[in-house]
C-alpha cells in the first residue's frame, strides 16, 4: 500500500520553505506562551492544563491538521500535477493511503513534540499532563490528517472549509455547545488523555469506548472515501 | 500493435457539450488530431487518458477500457498540457521518480532524458526551466517505460522552431517504431509536418478523418473569400467572372472594393495577376477575408 516515491514527493511538497515556515509559526508560539506562563507565574498544574488543553489541542493540533492533510494532495490536485501520480499502474487508494502516512507524521512532528516540550517548560510533566496532551495530540493528528485529506482530496476550497471547521467547531462549539462536543476529535482525544493522566485535571465530555470507536471509524472511512473520489477524479473541464 | 478506440463517445458539462457522438480509431504511427481552441480536443485527450470518464460511449485501448484502470498506465505515456509539475525537483529528480512509479529506477530515467536530450540541465529544479525545457521533461516522463500509446495535448505550444523540430523528430521516429502516438494542435501547418493521418475535430463533432493530403485538399478547395481593390473595379470584374474559378463578385461600394469568391483556389490565384495585366489594371490591395482557421473548420463541418 505504502508508496515511497509518492511518499518522498508529498513530504517534499509539504516541507517546501514556505509550508514550513506556517507549520513551524505555531508550535513556536506554543513554546513562547509556555516560557512567558511559566516565567510569570511558575509551574502550575491548572494554567498548564488549561494552556495545552486550550491552545495545544484546541487551536494548533487541529490547524496544524489542516495544513498537512490538505496540503499532502489539494495543491497537486489544483495545479493538475497530480496527473504524473495518476497516470502510473498505480492504486489510487494507495496513494491516498501513503499521502495518510505523511499527513499524520508531519502533523504528529510539528504538534505532538511542541505539546511535549511545551508540558515539559509549564509543570514538568507533573500529574502526567504533559505525556496525557501529547497522546492526545497524537491521537488526534492520526483523525485529523484523515479528515482534511479527503478534505483535500473533495474540495478546492479545503484549507478554508478546514480551518473553518478547525477554528470554529473544535475550538469554539467543541468547547461551549455540548451536542458538538461528542462529534469533536478533539473531545475524542481528551477521552484517551483522560485515561492516560487519571484525575480531573484532564476531562472528556465522551467516554473512553466511545472516543476510540469514533477516532477508528472516522479515520478509515475517510481514507476509504478519499481512495474512491481519487478514483474517479476528474481532471478536465476546463475547455 | 496498440490501437485506441474511441466508440461513440460523448461528454457534456452541464448543459455545455465538449464532445457529441465520436468514433473514431487510432493505430499506429502518428496521427494529429486538428481542431480551433475549445473544440474539445483537451476532453477528448483526457478520455483517451482516462482522466475523465465519457458521458457515454467508451474509450478502449486494445479492447481494455481505459477509464478506472490503472493498470492500462503500463503502456500509455502522457504529455499534458499543463505546465504544473513538481517545481521544487530538479529535471532529473522528476523524470527518476516517475520511473520509479513505474517500478523502474535511475537507468529507465537516464535514458528518458538523453531521448529528449535534457541531460545538460537535469539537475537544475523545473522551477528554473523554459516552457521548451518543461515540455522536454515532461515528454521523458512520459517515455520512462516506453508506452505504446503516446498521447500529447498541444505539445508544440511555446517551443521555439528548433526545440519543435526536434519534438517533431522525436515523434516521427517513435511512429516508425510502432508506437501510437497521438497529438492534438489548433494549427494545420503543424499537423501536416508530422501526421500522416489527422483526425478534425470541430465544436465536439468529428468533422474529417484520413490522410493529410486528403484533408489539405479539402481546406483548400473550399470557396475562398477575397477583397480586391483595384484601379478599376468594374472591369476587373467583368473579366474575373468570364473564368470559372470565379463563382461570384460583389461590389462593395462602402468599402470601395469588390468581394470576390473564388471556388478553385490554385486557379484563381493564377487567374487573378495574370487578368489584370492583360487589361492594364493595377491591383492595389488582395486580401483573403475568411482565412480564419474557425472558418476553415466551420467549411469543413459542412462539407
């Protein structure tokens, strides 16, 4: 299923100068705010939950999601390039599959690691909060590459639609509508952080079966359904 | 042998129809396929290439359909039109990881890239590269696995005469090797230089098939439009019209010409010179007034 040359060609796209630059700007910013939180009001365990909680996971993670797993395929699809991955006895769902695998391991380096660093400079790892955020982020950056892929792989518009969903589901219904909060990745992945910290300090509006089951089921049906549309994309229609 | 065929096929956006009702085959050698911008020729290339799947009819090379079929990427290479493709590689960097998307490595691409003779500046990225310099690398792209069906979608746009004499070699001998290749051009002197056969395509129809020589007498031979200005029109006239490749004149007394319609064209443009002297008129101003490539398909559409 795993291409390597599709592989070395979507990482290649999506660490191109200008894309780094965007996916290292927030990270960034998550490591200034915690030294400036630490340095200010010392090692807490509240404020770093509430940092980690309420910027790691609910903003970065899931912009971060955004930028690879529309960026592993909307540019070549927009521009037409995509046509020299096509055009090749290749299975589409094998693309979609290997441009997956990229998506979750950029957006697993660029918010899994600056959740853990960040953790590490707000409270040290105490009460597991760090390692509890940092699963979370992983196990999110898995349904969101997901997710934005067959975004990508559906719509032109990907990146806003995207950050739409990105910014104003996860970050602001996921938090205060609680209907919106049982379909959030994000309270799927504060289900698994809960279970990995213990305690109150890390809490999931769903529970632990459910967070998974959903996490598992959006994950591949997605990757599923953008295999398909990949097989019958259409390249034409400009005449 | 490799041979494409197109069985009543037509494909429509919305209400707009890019392709009504072709059929058509193309074996091996070159063929061209002739036709003015938005005449559907780029729909037709992407069915052929099975990036689009036809409304109706169907499109099979050897009796395979093409569309969602993969493994029909084993003998078809593709040249698009469009200039997109991985900017940030260098030449060689992409011509090597299309061979290896074959299953081929570093020779199959070495060797693609000596064919279009593009080895002089592999490793500078694409970003860099001419519109001449794209073309080439996409060309050995699309030769990394030695396809036996090429399809080219306007190749020659914005190549210099030296790199489209080059790209025409490179076609011919890949026509004499058995290949089927096949490109598409709005312009007929294109065309004619390299295909034997060429399939005309007009607004979505198929408007003529056959020999080249078969369709240049076609275009020539349809009634052709002149406006003469003259030092004296109306003789002029008088003696054109005596002469049978002459069908009908008009005197355009707004523009202070005459229209002249000519239906022998190789005649008429003997006749014309020749008339004048021997009656002592001076000819002051010959111009074809319908020498449009879109009035010359829409000649043949009719015909």
């Amino acid at each position: 299923m795993y291409d390597p040359t599709v592989a070395r060609l979507t990482y290649r796209a999506l660490l191109g100068r200008r894309r780094a630059l965007i996916l290292g700007a927030l990270p960034l910013l998550l490591i200034v705010i915690s030294v400036a939180v630490r340095a200010l009001s010392g090692a807490d365990d509240q404020t770093a939950a509430d940092v980690l909680g309420g910027f790691a996971l609910a903003t970065m993670v899931p912009i971060i999601g955004v930028i690879a797993g529309t960026g592993a395929i909307g540019p070549e699809i927009d521009d037409g390039s995509v046509v020299y991955l096509l055009a090749k006895p290749l299975k589409r769902p094998a693309i979609i599959f290997t441009k997956l695998i990229v998506a979750i391991a950029v957006t697993m380096v660029f918010s899994a690691v600056p959740t853990m660093i960040a953790g590490l400079i707000l409270n040290g790892n105490g009460q597991q909060i760090a390692v509890a955020y940092t699963v979370a982020a992983l196990v999110a950056s898995i349904a969101y590459s997901a997710l934005f892929l067959l975004l990508g792989t559906v719509s032109r518009h990907a990146v806003v639609f995207g950050l739409v969903y990105a910014l104003v589901w996860e970050a602001l219904f996921g938090s205060l509508v609680p209907g919106a909060r049982t379909l959030s990745v994000q309270q799927w992945a504060l289900a698994v952080a809960h279970k990995v910290a213990g305690g109150d300090l890390v809490t999931s509006e769903v529970g632990l079966t459910t967070a998974v089951v959903l996490l598992v089921a959006v994950t591949v049906l997605a990757t599923w359904y953008a295999g398909q549309k990949l097989r019958s994309l259409k390249l034409a229609g400009e005449e | 042998m490799t041979t494409l065929s197109l069985d009543h096929v037509s494909r429509w956006f919305g209400n707009v129809v890019a392709v009504n009702d072709i059929t058509m085959t193309i074996g091996p050698g070159v063929t061209g396929l002739l036709g003015p911008n938005g005449a559907g020729k780029s729909t037709l290339i992407n069915m052929m290439g099975g990036f689009l799947a036809p409304s109706t009819g169907t499109v099979t090379l050897d009796g395979r359909p093409v569309w969602r079929n993969e493994e029909i990427y084993r003998h078809i290479g593709i040249v698009p039109e469009r200039e997109a493709m991985y900017d940030f590689l260098t030449g060689r960097e992409f011509v090597v990881a299309n061979a290896e998307l074959h299953g081929l490595g570093d020779e199959a691409a070495r060797k693609a890239l000596a064919t279009v003779e593009m080895e002089y500046a592999q490793d500078r990225k694409i970003a860099t590269y001419s519109k001449g310099m794209r073309q080439r690398v996409k060309m050995a792209s699309a030769l990394v696995h030695e396809p036996s069906l090429l399809l080219l979608d306007e190749p020659f746009n914005g190549m210099d005469p030296r790199q489209r004499m080059q790209l025409m070699g490179l076609l011919r001998k890949m026509g004499d090797e058995g290949r089927t290749v096949l490109f598409s051009s709005h312009i007929l002197e294109e065309v004619e230089q390299l295909a034997r056969h060429i399939e005309v395509v007009v607004a979505g129809r198929h408007a003529a098939s056959g020999d080249y020589r078969k369709i240049r007498r076609l275009m020539t031979d349809r009634p052709h439009r002149y406006l003469v200005r003259s030092s004296d029109d109306r003789a002029l006239a008088a003696a054109l019209i005596a002469d049978p490749s002459t069908s009908g004149i008009e005197v355009d007394h707004a523009e202070g010409a005459l229209r002249v319609q000519a239906v022998d064209f190789g005649r008429f443009t003997t006749l014309l010179p020749k008339v004048a002297r021997d009656h002592g008129i001076r000819l002051l101003t010959v111009s074809p007034s319908d020498e449009s490539l879109e009035s010359v398909f829409s000649y043949l559409v009719a015909a």
